[in-house]
C-alpha cells in the first residue's frame, strides 16, 4: 500500500500544530491576502526576500500580496501593553522561496504572544517551538541563541554600530577567523576573547550553560544569562531537553529583534525550518508598546520530508491490451485497490513512475505482457 500523499502529510502535520497551540490556549488569526505595500517597504529588511508582488488597487493604492505574517499581525493587533495575546495562523505567503528562483504560494504555520510578554511567555513559546518541531520529524535540533548577550559582547570589543554588525554577521556564520581578523584590522586584537569565547560554548543545555555563565560573569553579562537560565528551565524533564541545545549563531537582525533568537532543524533537511524570537524592536518600529515573540513554521521546506525523489507516483500502473472491456478494466482495478493502493490504468506507457507494473490481457492480471 502506497503512503500517503505529500498533501495529507503536510495537512496532518499543520492540524496537528494546530491541536498543539489551541492546546495551549493560542486562538485563529485571519488576515488578508494583502497589505499596502508601504508596509513591507519600510521593513524590508525584516523580510526573507526583499522580493514583493504588487498591484494597484482601484482606489489608485500600490498593495502586495502578503510576503510575511508577522508584520501584518503586528500592524492590525491592538497596541494594549496590560493585555496578553496569543494567536496561532496558517497561512500562504507569496515570495521567492529560498534557494529557488521565481515567486511561489508558500504555506506557513506559526505563533505569536503579543503585549505582556514576561519570562514564562518566552518560555513557553521556547517549549512550543521544540513541540512544533517534533512533530515535523522523529530527529530535531531546535538552536537557542540571546541577543542581548550577543550583543553585549560585541560592545566589549567596539562602540562602532557599523563593525559591531560586521561582527555579528561572522557571528551567524561561526566565522571566528573573520572575526579575529575585522579586530586585528581595527587594532582591536585580543578584545574578541570573550565573542568567541561565546561561540565555542554551544551544545546541550546542560553542558553549554555552565560555561556561558562562567563567560558572563566575567564579562557583565550575569543578569542576562540568569534571564536565559530561568527560561531554559521549561526544558527540565521534558522529552525535548536533549534536543536543545545553546548556540550564539543563532543571529536575528539587531534592529527588529532582541531576548531571545532561536531557529530549528529537522533531520533530512539541510535549512532551518522554524525560526523565530523575540521582537520587542520591531514593535517599537511599528509605534507599539506591547512586547512580542512568536516563530514560523516553513511548510515549504517540511515538503521535501513527506515526497522524496525516488516515491512512486501510483503503487500500481496496469496496462490493459486492445481487447479488454471498460468492465473488465474496473473490476481489475478495483480488486488491485482493495489493499489500498493507488491504481493508474492505461493503454500503455503513462508518463508516471510505478511501484509496480501489471498488465490486463485477455480479462487476466499478468506481471508480464
């Protein structure tokens, strides 16, 4: 019998993270397929691709179809910093995925706390995140970052905003030797210590923390690691604590986000396929009090998981000769379907890839011709 197809996988996985954040008390968001274009314009930075589709509207305004969800709940949600908020979507995004040319209708999934956003929110959205990932794959490896700490690092080597970015770009790479390299050219050798330093101490929760503290503390950084501490705790004896693990690559751009960054992984698929944090700054951008944090979902990406290159098309392709009747053809079918499987019939070559090729000859089922 013939799995199930790349459609119903990826529809169980979005209605089981669906079951996961009403769970966890996340009610729907609907949003438009379009915003006004000044929208992305202005936060083009923030977007996966800079790449917008865009069309005049009637009213003789410039709209694009929705490259993102998160910049459009954060414009139509209420500004109520007292209040928390949270919301789970699903919804398709249009933009040139990565590492793929041209535009595409991508499906994404994902969450958002919006407002009073305090360390058990993060911590939740933290553990919700590891929660989506195993339901996307039996192997993961959700990555933990702080901007706040990575970005106190970086002050203790310069005050310069510009090399501070050039900095944190090697950082996402685990470029260590360009980083040693920007500091040695600055005359700055010897203050990347404690960034890289930082770098290197990533790996399980329990193995890595130890040595951030010891890191943070000598560099005045110990309230925001006892910060990232306290929220790791939402891992202590659960399932997914092996499968953390603290990594300062995990860089989300200083200007929208802050706190926490964090990104994840599943087995068999080279790209991050989750990604999220905490993006106090870009509600600030956006003339808004409220805290928020929230990740996403790229079910485009999850795609490659549910059909592999080398997945049939159809369990059965049966080839039916010149002489077989409509009734012969179906009644032969339908007993080959009765285990399940998918069954293609045709006169002869279809164009598709087959688990099995039968044949129909004279009202009999042959494995030969």
């Amino acid at each position: 019998m013939r799995n199930d197809s790349r459609a119903d996988d990826a529809g169980q996985t979005v209605d089981s993270l669906r079951t996961l954040f009403s769970s966890h008390g996340y009610t729907p968001y609907r949003m438009s397929k379009f915003e006004e274009y000044d929208l992305y314009s202005r936060n083009k930075d923030f977007l996966i691709s800079d790449n917008v589709l865009t069309f005049t509207d009637t009213d003789g305004r410039l709209m694009a179809l929705k490259p993102d969800v998160t910049l459009s709940i954060v414009k139509n949600t209420d500004d109520i910093p007292e209040r928390t908020r949270k919301i789970y979507y699903d919804e398709r995004v249009y933009r040139v995925a990565r590492g793929m040319g041209g535009f595409r209708e991508i499906r994404q999934a994902g969450l958002e706390c919006i407002g009073n956003v305090d360390e058990c929110c993060a911590a939740e959205v933290l553990y919700l995140a590891a929660a989506s990932l195993s339901l996307c794959g039996k192997s993961f490896i959700l990555d933990v970052s702080n901007l706040g700490i990575l970005t106190a690092f970086t002050a203790l080597i310069t005050e310069d905003s510009a090399l501070q970015e050039q900095l944190l770009q090697c950082a996402a790479q685990k470029n260590l030797h360009g980083i040693r390299s920007l500091c040695a050219a600055q005359g700055l050798a010897g203050k990347e210590e404690a960034l890289v330093g930082l770098l290197e101490a990533c790996g399980p929760i329990d193995e890595a923390l130890p040595k951030v503290k010891t890191l943070c503390e000598r560099f005045g950084a110990l309230k925001k690691v006892e910060g990232l501490s306290r929220i790791l705790t939402v891992f202590e004896d659960s399932p997914f604590k092996a499968s953390v693990r603290l990594d300062f690559s995990a860089v989300s751009d200083t200007r929208y986000y802050n706190g926490l960054a964090f990104r994840g992984f599943v087995e068999g698929i080279p790209d991050s396929v989750l990604s999220g944090g905490q993006y106090d700054h870009l509600m600030r951008r956006m003339h808004k009090r409220s805290r928020a944090i929230g990740f996403a979902v790229y079910l485009d990406l999850l795609s490659r998981l549910y059909t592999m290159p080398d997945t049939p098309d159809v369990d059965v392709l049966l080839i039916c000769d010149e002489n077989t009747t409509p009734a012969e053809m179906r009644a032969a079918a339908e007993a080959l379907r009765a285990d399940g499987s998918s069954v293609l019939t045709a006169p002869g070559e279809a164009g598709v890839t087959a688990a099995r090729t039968l044949y129909l000859i004279n009202g009999e089922v042959r494995d030969k011709c």
